[in-house]
C-alpha cells in the first residue's frame, strides 16, 4: 500500500529558528508535492519534486530517492510561516497520477 | 482573480437535502478532482475527472456524485446529505501530464450538515 508519513505532527519554533519538516514514503511513489495550508484554509502548492532540491525564497525543499525521504526546509522563520504543510506523493501507477496525502505538520511561529 | 473558484465558500444544510457544491477554473487545465478534508484524516480524494468524458471514482465516492459540464467547471453533488458530511472541500486542477501532476486547488468549501 502507498502511503506517506509526516513527522513531527505538530511543531512549534520561535522566529528566526531553522525549521525541518519530514516526509518519508513508501514504494510506488516517484515524486513528492509540498503544500501550505493557511489557518484560513487555502491550499498553496510550495515545490513538486523528484530528484535533488528546489529552492523558493526561505523555502527549500530536497528530496532522496533512495531512502524513501523528503525534507521542507524554512530558513530564517517567521510567525508568517505559521500554517499547516502537507506533503502529497505522486503515485505513477494505476492511479495515474494521483496524489496520496500525508496527514499534515502544522507549524506556530512564535515573535 | 483567483485561478481555480469555488462556489459556495460556506454552506449550512439539513439532513437529507440535495447540495451542489461548483468548481470553476481559468488555468486551461485538463484534470479536475475534488477532495474532502476532517480534521487529523488529511485530505481524501473524492472523484477526479481527466477531462470532460472521462470521471472517476476516488477513495470516498460513496453518497457523491459529479457533473463535468466543461472542461473549465466540475460540480459535486450530495444528493441526499447526511451529518458526517461536514467537512472542507476542496477543488483541485492538473495540467494532463500524469508524471508530474503539480495540482492547485480552490479556497475550499466549508459545509455543514445539521
């Protein structure tokens, strides 16, 4: 069965701290999608990955193929930050493509 | 104006009652999906469509329908709602590249079945 495991559930950093999210998923899953869900709940769509890193402002996300594992990683945070992030796998099998959802990190910022 | 709408944004019905629940969107995309989210599931696929003949069934379909009337609008339909229906839901598109199905979704849809 596919599935896609997020760690920690729920994580709280001060400003300015380095902050790391955790991704690891199982067989069957060839590329990793990184969300932000707002407190008002509005979906954003951060990076879609399957190899290496991407980089978008403060954000950077990296993924390894081989160990099954993704990171999102927010440098300099800030109370902005403050949302839930959700990592997505990307099922290139039967299901043609669908994603298959982690269950979410959501992250406080404190000033 | 926002890429993927999502119509209405907030809904409070009855037991039993018929809701439509409309998505529209001015990406060009091909795929459409609906999802619901509770709170500690995540988000849990509803049907997804690939484009305007082409519909079908995700994890949770049971006591939903869709309507793809266009490849711009994708509507879900609960015929007869029931109260473990409250949830969020939300619209999705993709472009039609299965390899790389980057989706950005809608403002969600609060519903609530009393």
């Amino acid at each position: 069965k596919n599935e896609v495991e997020q760690s920690p559930q729920n994580l709280t950093a001060q400003e300015g701290e380095f902050i790391t999210i955790n991704c690891s998923y199982s067989v069957g899953i060839s590329a990793l999608h990184w969300l932000q869900q707002h407190p008002g709940g509005g979906i954003v769509s951060l990076f879609m990955l399957s190899s290496g890193k991407k980089k978008h402002g403060r954000l950077i996300a990296t993924i390894n193929i081989q160990e099954k594992h993704s990171s999102l990683h927010i440098t300099a945070s800030h109370p902005r930050d403050s949302a839930v992030y959700i990592c997505a796998g990307l099922n290139y099998g039967g299901s043609q493509g669908n994603l298959i959802f982690g269950k979410g990190t959501k992250l406080s910022v404190k000033p | 104006d926002a890429d993927v709408t999502q119509t209405p944004r907030n809904r409070i019905t009855k037991t039993g009652k018929r809701i439509m629940l409309e998505c529209s969107q001015t990406k060009g995309h091909d795929r459409m999906y609906w999802y619901r989210q509770d709170p500690g599931l995540g988000l849990r696929l509803i049907y997804y469509s690939f484009d305007v003949k082409d519909i079908n069934k995700g994890e949770i379909s049971d006591g939903y329908s869709v309507s793809r009337q266009a490849q711009a609008k994708f509507s879900l339909s609960l015929e007869s709602a029931i109260p473990n229906q409250t949830a969020l839901y939300f619209c999705a598109t993709s472009l039609g590249q299965w390899y790389y199905n980057e989706q950005f979704f809608g403002p969600g849809t609060r519903l609530t079945v009393l």
